[in-house]
C-alpha cells in the first residue's frame, strides 16, 4: 500500500510541476516576448485612429456598402466578415448555387461600377475567400472601382488612385504573390482630412 501512495504522490506532484510550467510559466514568457518586441502583432493589428477609436483589424475585411467607399471581396463568413464563422461557402465548381451567386455578383459588380457586359472582372470581385474575411482586393479591383469611388466623393480619380497606391500592400520578400490593396485602410484614408475634397 505504501508503495501505491508513493506512485500516487509523484503523479499528483508531476502534474502541479507541469501544470504550473505548461500552464503558468510558458503562457507569461510567450505573452511578455510578444508585448515586447511584437505588440502591434500580438495585439491583432489593429487600426487605431489619433483619438483612440479602433476601427478594425489589418487582417480581418469588413463589409461596405456605400458608393463612396470601396467594397471589399465577397465574404461566405457567417453572415458576412464574420470572424465566429470564419470559413467558405464549400461549394465546389460544379455547384449551381455557385455558379448562380458568381452570375448574380457579376451583374451587381457590372452595374455599380458602370461597367459593360463585355468588360472582364477579376476574380476577386466575385468570389469569397477561402476565409471569408480577406481583408485585400487585387490592383485590377480598385482600379475599376476608382471611378464610382471618385464620383461619390467629388474627387478626381487621380486623387483616388494616389489613395489606393498609398495603401497597396505589396509582394511577400518582394517576389511572393500579388500586390495588394488594404480595403479598411483605403476607406480609413478616404475619410481623413486628407481624403477629402
């Protein structure tokens, strides 16, 4: 029996060493590490204006609808860039549901952009991501938005375009994937001082 206790006593002690360890100690170091020397990062990335209001996250897309405003990817997140359902429609490309929602985003695109049927849209502009809360639309994107976008605001397009360069993400290590364009922070530009009229 007391060799019974004695296995008994190095497990429950094994377990507090390992759980004040794993789930104490390692936790703070990571945490104090990343306020460190990552804080923007650890924190979410988040987009705080001078007055400390936080208007989202670099990361995350978020919905617009507005004429004045850019309009980001499609989003199959929930409801809509909703981070709690993050995920894709996971319809397959002989999907009819797709293939109908790709049809009817095309002829909205076409319609709020003032564009014609045979003028060619990027993929971005009618499909979701994988994640549903991409937070870039591709150059080609923005540029055929510029003009409904400049249009809104009384602004010239080149005025616009400066804008939408200013806040072009580009290439990973300068060679990996597509440059791209940061659809919060665009608008966030568009409403400062500096965007406007």
């Amino acid at each position: 029996m007391k060799e019974f206790f004695s296995h008994i006593r190095g497990a429950v002690v094994s377990t507090l060493v390992l759980a004040v360890v794993c789930c104490g100690l390692y936790p703070l170091i990571v945490f104090g590490i990343s306020q460190a020397f990552f804080r923007d990062k650890a924190n979410g990335s988040l987009i705080v204006d001078p007055g400390g209001i936080v208007h989202g996250s670099k990361l995350l897309g978020q919905g617009f609808a507005d004429p004045k405003y850019f309009h980001p990817r499609p989003s199959a997140a929930g409801n809509g860039y909703d981070a709690a359902s993050s995920g894709g429609s996971n319809l397959g490309p002989t999907s009819q549901k797709l293939n109908d929602a790709i049809k009817d985003r095309v002829a909205a695109y076409r319609k709020q952009n003032g564009l014609s049927e045979n003028d060619s849209l990027p993929a971005d502009a009618v499909t979701a991501s994988g994640s549903g809360l991409d937070p870039h639309i591709s150059l080609r994107n923005a540029e055929l938005q510029t003009p409904r976008v400049a249009k809104a605001r009384g602004l010239s397009e080149e005025r616009v375009r400066e804008l939408v360069q200013q806040n072009t993400d580009g290439r990973d290590l300068g060679v990996l994937g597509d440059p791209g364009v940061n659809v919060l922070e665009l608008n966030l530009a568009l409403d400062s001082p500096g965007g406007q009229p």
